[in-house]
C-alpha cells in the first residue's frame, strides 16, 4: 500500500502560507517606501510658506483729550482727519462750548456739541444740530475756514467762531467784549497753542501725529 508523499490539504496550507508571507512582505515594503515618500513630500522643507497677516488697528493717539464717549471721541478724531484740523483743538472748542453735550442750546440760540447758530449751520450745511456727527463736522468745517482766513492764528480763528469774522475783521483783532476776550484764552489755554498751520488733510495728518508712526511727533508743534 503506498502512501501519498504529501497530503492535499496540508500541502494547500503551505501554499497559502507561502502566498501570505509574499503578501505580508509586499506590504511592509510598500508601507516602508510610502511613508519615506510621504515624509519627503510633506517635509517643512516643502512645505508651502504662510507669511502671517498683523491687522493694523487704528488706535487714537494717548494726547488726545477724551470726551468720555468712545463714539464722540472717534467722531471728533475722524472729522479733524478730513478737514486737516487738529482733533485736540477740536476737543477744546467743544469742551468750551458745550461740555461734550450733545442737546446744549445756548440764550441766544446756538445749537449741539459745537453750539452753531442757525445762520452758520445752513450756511455749512448742517441739518439737524443734534445729531453729534453732522454737528462736529460742520463745526469743524467752520473753523478750518476760520484758520485759512486768518493764517492760522488760533486767537483770531477763535474770536472769529465766537463773535462771527465780521467782528474780527472790524477791530483788526480779537473784539473787545469780555465774553469773546475769556472765551480765546480759555481755549487756548486748553490746547496750549496759539498757532495752527492751514494744511492739507494728508500733510495735517502727519504734522498732527494722527498716524501710528507719527503719534509722538505732534507736541512738536
């Protein structure tokens, strides 16, 4: 009787096995290589350069008086911006004029944070004195009219917002009324300078440290 060298099932075994081993290193290999590769391509060396963005934050200048309100103070520091007038000669006006109210009506019938009269309101195109905004720039308007009509001399631009030019223009100066003689030197006196060069709204930016790289330059002047 002979017997069959090997059986059927053991040797199907062997051949799986085999089969297995061939697979199992066919897949470590390729796994080796994979991740070599991947390590290569994905490396920081390759990897795409991202150059991180600073937003720039506009940020009033520390000189700058503050009204109290963040809403008004930004108001006042926009509208010196777009008419070339120094924020804090505007913040000594309105501290003057109104104490940072915006609902302020004088006896003789001047309006809002900058106290206009009705005459000069429509005539700067101011429609509602009680709306903070349009009132500070048209106040503003006004008195960079002021600085260009008097070459930039604060007591005349002064005497002119509180008496009217006319008056100004009369006495070839500031008018002899107590009133307007007090007012001048209060304000003054607040923002420390009796001249304020007429510029445009870029130059006045820089020469009024209204930029972050120049917010230390305006005591300069």
């Amino acid at each position: 009787m002979k017997f069959p060298q090997q059986f059927p099932r053991l040797r199907t075994a062997r051949v799986q096995t085999f089969r297995l081993a061939k697979f199992a290193s066919f897949a470590i290999i390729s796994l080796f290589f994979l991740s070599n590769f991947a390590g290569f391509f994905f490396s920081p060396v390759f990897a795409p350069t991202v150059n991180a963005i600073t937003p720039q934050v506009e940020t009033i200048p520390e000189d700058i008086p503050l009204s109290g309100d963040c809403d008004l103070d930004w108001i006042i520091y926009h509208a010196g911006e777009r008419q070339g007038v120094d924020p804090r000669f505007i913040h000594a006006v309105i501290k003057q004029e109104s104490r940072y109210n915006p609902k302020a009506v004088s006896g003789v019938g001047a309006q809002g944070l900058m106290q206009m009269m009705p005459a000069t309101a429509k005539r700067f195109g101011l429609k509602d004195p009680f709306d903070p905004a349009a009132n500070v720039e048209a106040g503003t308007k006004y008195l960079k009219f002021l600085l260009k009509r008097f070459n930039g001399d604060v007591s005349l631009a002064l005497a002119g917002y509180n008496a009217g030019e006319g008056s100004v223009d009369k006495y070839k100066g500031v008018p002899p009324y107590s009133e307007t003689q007090n007012y001048v030197k209060k304000i003054e006196a607040t923002y420390g300078k009796t001249y304020h060069p007429v510029l445009t709204p870029d130059d006045a930016r820089l020469a009024f440290g209204l930029t972050s790289e120049n917010a230390n330059s305006a005591s300069a002047l």
